[in-house]
C-alpha cells in the first residue's frame, strides 16, 4: 500500500484520499497489483480519482492531453504535476497524452500500459470536452466533437482494454455520465447525448462482460470542477468537492464492485439512478387506438409493478405476453 499521500499545495489542490477506514471495522479496499488507466486525468475529478488508486497501491496512468475543457492547447504539464505528486509520495504512475478520439494513439497507451506493468484493471473514462450553444445554433461540428472525446473517446479506451481484462478474467470500467445526460441540460444536446450514450454502452458491456468478470459501471458527478465553473453556484461549488466524487469511483472500480450501476455523487452525498419500465398496458379491438391509448394513459404511467429489465429482449418479451394475455381472456 503506497504511503505519504496528503495534501497538496496549490490551485484546485484538495486533500487525497485515504481514509482509516480499519478504525471504523472496515477492511480498506486496497489496489496493491491493480493498473488503472485514467483518462482526463491531469486536473479536476481525474486528478483525485488518480491520487485516490495509487495511494490505496494502483499503478495508475495518468492520461491527459492538457487542453482547456473547450479541448483546444494542449500540453504534458497537468499530466505530469499529477505523476509527480504520486510519486513523491511513494506511489507508482506515468504520464501519456493520447487523444482519447485516436484509436491508434490509445492502442498504443494500453500496449505501454502493458509492457510496464503486464495488465490492466481499472479504466475509468474520464475525459471530456464542452461545446455548449442552443440547439439552433449548434452546429454539426460542435456536436461530434463532443460525441467524438465523450462517447467515441470511451469506446477506444475500452476497446483497447477488453481483451487484456477478458484474457485475465477481470476489468472495472467505469463511464462518466452526467445528468445532463439522464435528465438534460440547456444548451447541451451534444453533451446530453453523449452523456446518455455512455449509459447504454455501459449496459450492453456489463451483460458482455459478466463471465469475464469485467464490471461496467456509470458515474454522475456532481463536482465543483472546470467543467462546472459558472454553472454552479459559488456556495454549492466549494462543498461539491472533487474527492467527495472519488469516493464514490474508488468502490465503483474495486473488486467488491457492482456492475451496470449508475452512481450519483457530489459532496459527500450518493444515489442511485433506475431506468425503470411500467409495467404496461395492452389495447385491443377498437380500443386499440391513439385515443385509447390515451384514455389509459392514468394506468400506463403507473409506478405499481415497475421493473428494471437486464436486457432489451425483456421488454419485447414482456410486451408480447402483454398482448397474449389480452387475446387469452374470455
């Protein structure tokens, strides 16, 4: 287990986190042997998720092209402030500016990964970028630029990785969604989308990846970071701390991990978000029509008997026996 890790000083330079949890009868989830790839990880929630695995023993690579959250500049720097302080406190990492959005140059962070260290564990894609404008003015190149880091950026890095935690019969990945995905957000369709698009990744690769022991998992941070600056007002902005966050990505990628689980976390506080299904209405005859349909709109909302289906073919499965038990009935 690394040791030394406290805080830091500087700009946006909180405290790392490694709590006495034994004090409390808690066994300390401990990453002796782990490697973990962190995208976005030279400032922000990348950065304290990074300090966060190496001071509990990961090896972490510290990803990170250095640009503003617009993606424009770019430079080593961030990335290789955050090395630094891993390694002054004993810790284990190294720098890597791969664009997230070049397949090749992430083919080759994970094949370094693995000639330093022979694995890897832990991907948490962390990386984004914002283009934020009304939809009406937003325009095509706006839109895939941020789907091409968010969404395409995940895939590489995942796609990368998926046959060295196949092949060892255990991987943690972990998508950063948003709210703005699941819920949406003014001025950010692109961002919304890619957001969202993350989350169904995230369910097909859990289902994909369960006999292999890979768990996929969604994380929707609340934090007072770049990206959130002027959008957060001042007095919430210092309490939703980028570690507080940490927290919650730390069990997301352990081995005691759930998978397909999408985590709130901001400041200290968590939840979990459902996608949740009805349990269904079925029309036939000459109820089966838009006004009928919309005269059962009272029961077809209803939350009694709502469930969580696993996968898509549930819901088509549960439609069908919907329609046959209507035609069964006398």
């Amino acid at each position: 287990m690394a040791a030394g890790f406290g805080p830091a000083a500087g700009p946006d330079r909180g405290s790392s986190l490694n709590p006495s949890l034994t004090k409390r009868g808690i066994d300390m989830m401990s990453f002796d042997g782990r490697v973990a790839i962190i995208t976005g990880a030279g400032g922000g929630l990348g950065r304290t998720h990074a300090l966060a695995l190496a001071a509990r023993g990961a090896r972490v690579v510290v990803n990170d092209l250095g640009g503003d959250i617009h993606g424009t500049g770019g430079s080593p720097t961030p990335a290789m402030e955050v090395v630094a302080e891993i390694e002054a406190a004993g810790g284990e990492a190294v720098a890597n500016g791969a664009n997230v959005a070049d397949a090749d140059q992430v083919e080759a962070m994970v094949a370094a990964a693995i000639e330093r260290w022979g694995r890897v564990d832990i991907l948490v894609n962390n990386a984004g970028i914002l283009r934020d404008k009304s939809f009406v003015n937003m325009t095509a190149e706006e839109f895939d630029a941020v789907l091409d880091v968010h969404l395409k950026g995940a895939f590489n890095t995942s796609k990368a990785a998926w046959p060295h935690m196949r092949e060892q019969s255990y991987g943690r990945i972990v998508n950063t969604t948003s709210s703005s995905g699941l819920y949406g957000n003014f001025g950010q369709a692109n961002y919304s989308a890619a957001k969202m698009a993350l989350v169904g990744l995230m369910n097909t690769l859990a289902l994909e990846g369960a006999k292999y022991n890979i768990r996929v998992n969604c994380l929707a941070p609340a934090a007072g970071t770049r990206m959130t600056e002027g959008l957060i007002p001042d007095e919430a902005f210092g309490l939703l701390s980028p570690e507080s966050v940490t927290v919650g990505l730390v069990w997301l990628v352990s081995e005691e991990a759930p998978t397909r689980f999408i985590l709130g976390a901001g400041g200290g506080a968590f939840a979990r978000t459902y996608v949740m299904e009805t349990a269904g209405i079925a029309l036939e005859g000459s109820d089966l029509t838009p006004e009928g349909l919309a005269a059962r709109l009272s029961d077809l909302q209803s939350t009694d008997g709502a469930t969580e289906p696993t996968q898509g073919a549930e819901q088509t499965m549960k439609l069908a026996q919907l329609a046959m038990n209507l035609k069964e009935q006398p």
